[in-house]
C-alpha cells in the first residue's frame, strides 16, 4: 500500500515537473514593482513643463529634455550608450522653416489659397526656395504602386514635372460577398498599411518625377482632424541633412482641404465623390484636370545636431551580452508657436512625455536586476519623432549595435492615463510572435491581450517602431485598454477619441488633474516582463509568415 501510495505521487510530480520547466521565467517582484504611476507622474510632470517649451528638436527645450534623461539615466547606473563614452548619439538634422505662396488655375481664373487654412506646403529639399510653376495637375486616385495586390494607380501616365493629387490612406475596396465590410485580401481590409501612410505617398512621388504632391486632407481616413496637419506642417520642420540635401525627394509637399479639393475638382468639371469611387478599383487610370498648380515656397534653413538619448545595462552572459534588446520612446514634440494668441506651448505630455517617463521607469527596474539580464539592454530616447521618425530612422542607419545582433525594438509612444483597465491593445498585432509574448503576459496576470482596435488609422505605421520594423528588426507597440475598471462601458474609447480630437498635437495636451496613471504603470510593467524574456529567452523573435518585415530580417541574419 505505502508503495503503490508513493509510486502515485511520483506519477503526480512528474506532470508538475514537466509544467514547470516549461514556464517562462519572470523578473523578480521587487524589479517589477520599481514600476510605479507616482514616479511615471513626476517625470511626466517635468517634461511637460512650460518650462521644457514643448521640447522641439534645436530648442531649449532639447537641451532640457536630454539633460534629463540623460541625468536619470546616470543616476540609475546606467552606463552611457553610445560606445564613444556618451549618452547621446548625433543625429545631422535641418530646421526648415517655409513661407508658402499657392494657388490654382482653371480657365483663366485663379484660386489663391490661404496658408495654413486651405493648405500647407513645405519642402524636404534643403534650399532656400523650391517651385513648381504653371504645372499640370493630375489626380492619380491614391497614389499607390502595389504589385502584390496587382495595383498601379499610375497606369504608364508619365508624370515628371506634373502636380499630382491623391487620396489620404489606401483604397478601400469592398468585399465582393459583403459591400458593408472592406475585402481583407486587399490592402489588409480594414487595416491601414504602408501604402496609406503620407510618408510613402510623397516617396512614390518622388519615384515618379512629380514636382509636387498634394494629399486630400479627410478626417476619417487621416485618422485626425484638418487641425492637426496645420499644427503639424505650419511650423518649422525638421529633416536628416543628407549629404545630398534631399535633393532626391519631391519638390514640394502639400496637403489640402477637402473643400479647397472639391472647388478644385468642380471647377475642372470633375465630381469629386465620383473619381473617389474610381479609384477603389484596379481599372482605375490618372486623370488629368483642366487646371494649373503653381506652388513658390521661400524656406529659412538651420543646420544643427539633435541627439538621441541612449543608455544601456551590460548582460551578464558571457556569450549573449553582445545582443541586445531596445526599449524606445521619442523626447521630442512641437514646441512653442509664437504666433498663437494665449497658450503657445506644445506640452506633450501624452505624447510622447508618458513614453519617456515608461522607458525611465523601465531603465529603474532593469536597474533593480542583480544579475543584469543575460543580454544587454538598450534605452533610447529618440528626437524628431514628430518630424516623421527622423531620429528612429537616424539610428536604424547608423545603428550604434548590430541591428543581426538585436532581438526586438519594444516601443512606448502614449501610455494609459486614465486608470487601469482589464485589457491592452497590440497595435502591432499580427506581425511577429512578440505577440505571443505579450498576451501570455497579459493571461498571467488576469488580463487580456486585444488586436489594435483602429487598423484603419495605421498607428504602426505612425511610430518610431516602424523605423526598425523596416529594417528587419522585430517591434512591439502597445496602445492604452479600452475596457477601465470601476468606469461604465465605452469610457476608455471615449477618452481616446476625445484625445484625438480636442488634445493630440494640441497645446491642450497637458497633465490633467484627473488623470490615474496607476494603467500606465500596469502596462510599463508588462512591457518589462516581455523585455526580461527576450533578454534571457532562448531565440531571437521572428517575424510571422506573410509579414512584409519578414524578408528583411531573413536577409540580415544570413549575413
């Protein structure tokens, strides 16, 4: 009997065993719980001070944020990041700021347009004056070459030294079985992809030749209001100074107003409803208008070095502390607009002040580690993020580690400020197993993992993650949960709609009394569980079939 009893507990143990062994293993609690929503409220606070004068790149307010992190990040323990002894690293940008002169011909008569209410224009070529006079005008649907769908919106017309006109975000073709709803076989449904994204449209523009490009501006398929591409383009912008000056890019960048395009189009003797359903099909060809564009843009250049922010936490393998992971979180935002009347600074303190706050507080609990994690780990605050991902994409050219030897870019742009919630978003859902990672995370601790929620408005696409994603390298990017505890349902999408509304690239984006970062904290703290497995994890993460990233990542590691 007493053997057959222990021959039983044995038969019991050995499930256990096996299970055990397959657990993933998790940071130790007192690291974890270094993550807290005080201090993520205190580094927000400081960011987002007038006195940081909405951290523009080349401002006070960059001096000011990379003394801070740079600062936190020694007072951790951190070593410097940059191998040449520094906490920064670089980065060759241009301010550029544009005094633009519009307007459109149609039959002798001239539509002048107001700047920045009608339009914005600027140009990513480094000169003190860019044109495209008397041009032709081409309307081209959305813009978009795509051989895997089979799509050419560009049919063979030439168009070097023409103005073409094109549609925000990608085409949005419905389901032959079900018109109510997008065909997900194309152009991902009702996701957004890299087609959508205004950055690609103006680099398929200058593939073809075109002395400008000009996007219809349309709320729904932006993903933003009119408002926010003038906050954004009225002001000095920023680029890499190439030693090229950009001389390859489109001459001139403009985006219009829906109703500046309709008169437009009306004028021409077109419908602008009717080419808009044109151009959800394959067959669709470029026309051109009756109408002439002439853009003059007068441009004031200064040079300057931005900087990247970067720390790093050596691994305590011998044989992996040459590979890496990557926390990210862009310092920078819009700074001060001396033209408005009342507030004219551009706090950011949801974006992106909340993410630099989660990678201090992640750099506290890696700190918190004895030992390090097997592999070393990266911090990097990137600047000019707002200006298009210049510093991201700055790094992922002159990558200060190699990029064969990182593992994974784990990005923070926006965190949860309004309680904790059941659940949190994977905006990069569907891309590589990190995806796994994080919702074994999420199941541990009682939570749920949920697929972005808005494809449609292309976030990924939006953030520094997608700088690195580009050149192979796995990403996560996660958005606030909907679902808030002790709130009524919808109160979570209400908060992120009215955030984008009244808030997103506004001076109103301020800390908030009634904020309760405590969400924010909760999520931090699962973007550190998932950092500690891949750190000491036993393979790099992959790219998952069929994702556009996958070939790259392939490619770099066989060399």
């Amino acid at each position: 009997m007493k053997l057959r009893s222990r021959f039983f507990g044995f038969c019991l143990l050995l499930p256990a065993l096996s299970f055990a062994a397959d657990q993933p293993s998790l940071p130790p609690k007192s690291a974890v719980d270094a993550i807290t929503a005080a201090d993520l409220l205190k580094h927000i606070k400081v960011l987002a001070s007038d006195e940081f004068e909405g951290r523009a790149p080349g401002s006070k307010g960059e001096e000011l944020s990379v003394k801070y992190i740079s600062e936190q990040f020694k007072a951790l323990g951190l070593k410097p990041g940059n191998p040449n002894g520094s906490y920064t690293q670089e980065v060759p940008l241009a301010g550029i700021s544009s005094a633009p002169t519009a307007s459109f011909t149609v039959g002798g008569k001239t539509m002048e347009l107001k700047f920045p209410d009608d339009y914005v224009a600027t140009s990513a070529r480094l000169q003190e004056e860019v044109k495209a006079e008397n041009t032709d005008v081409v309307f081209v649907g959305y813009g978009v070459v795509a051989p895997e769908y089979g799509w050419d919106d560009y049919k063979d017309v030439d168009v070097r030294g023409k103005t073409i006109l094109m549609l925000i975000n990608d085409p949005a073709i419905p389901d032959p079985a079900d018109p109510t709803k997008l065909d997900e076989k194309m152009f991902k449904g009702r996701a957004m992809t890299y087609y959508g994204r205004w950055t690609y449209k103006y680099e398929i523009a200058a593939q073809k030749g075109a002395a400008a490009a000009v996007i219809i501006h349309e709320t729904e398929p932006a993903a933003y209001p009119y408002s926010v591409v003038k906050t954004s383009w009225a002001k000095e912008n920023f680029e890499i100074d190439a030693p090229n000056k950009n001389m390859d890019a489109v001459q001139i960048r403009s985006w219009i107003t829906l109703d500046v395009a309709k008169k437009l189009l009306a004028d021409s003797g077109q419908d602008f409803d009717a080419l808009k359903k044109a151009a959800i099909t394959k067959e669709f060809r470029p026309v051109t208008l009756s109408a002439k564009a002439n853009f003059d843009v007068k441009q004031t250049i200064r040079s300057f070095k931005s900087r990247n922010v970067v720390g790093k936490i050596e691994g305590s393998d011998a044989k992996l502390k040459d590979e890496w992971i990557m926390y990210t979180a862009h310092w920078d935002h819009l700074g001060r607009h001396s033209e408005l009347k009342g507030d004219q600074i551009f706090n950011g303190a949801v974006d992106n002040a909340s993410g630099v706050a989660g990678l201090i507080e992640l750099a506290t609990a890696h700190a918190k580690l004895k030992p390090a994690t097997k592999r070393s780990v990266l911090f990097i605050a990137t600047t000019a993020e707002e200006a298009g991902l210049l510093g991201a994409k700055y790094y992922a050219q002159h990558p200060l580690y190699p990029l064969e030897k990182t593992l994974a870019d784990i990005n923070m742009d926006g965190l949860n400020v309004w309680g904790k919630t059941r659940d949190i978003e994977d905006i990069s859902f569907g891309n590589s197993d990190l995806d796994d990672m994080l919702a074994a995370a999420t199941t541990r601790h009682g939570r749920v993992m949920n697929p972005n929620s808005q494809p449609e408005k292309g976030s990924f696409y939006r953030a520094d993650q997608f700088e690195f994603s580009k050149v192979g390298l796995p990403s996560l990017y996660t958005g606030a949960g909907r679902d808030v505890i002790g709130k009524p349902p919808g109160f979570g999408q209400q908060k992120k709609d009215e955030f984008v509304a009244k808030h997103y690239h506004q001076p109103s984006d301020e800390v908030n009394p009634e904020w309760n970062v405590s969400g924010g904290a909760e999520d931090v703290q699962l973007l550190f569980e998932v950092g500690y497995q891949i750190a000491n994890g036993e393979k790099f993460p992959e790219w998952k079939p069929g994702t556009e990233f996958k070939a790259k990542r392939d490619e770099m590691i066989k060399k």
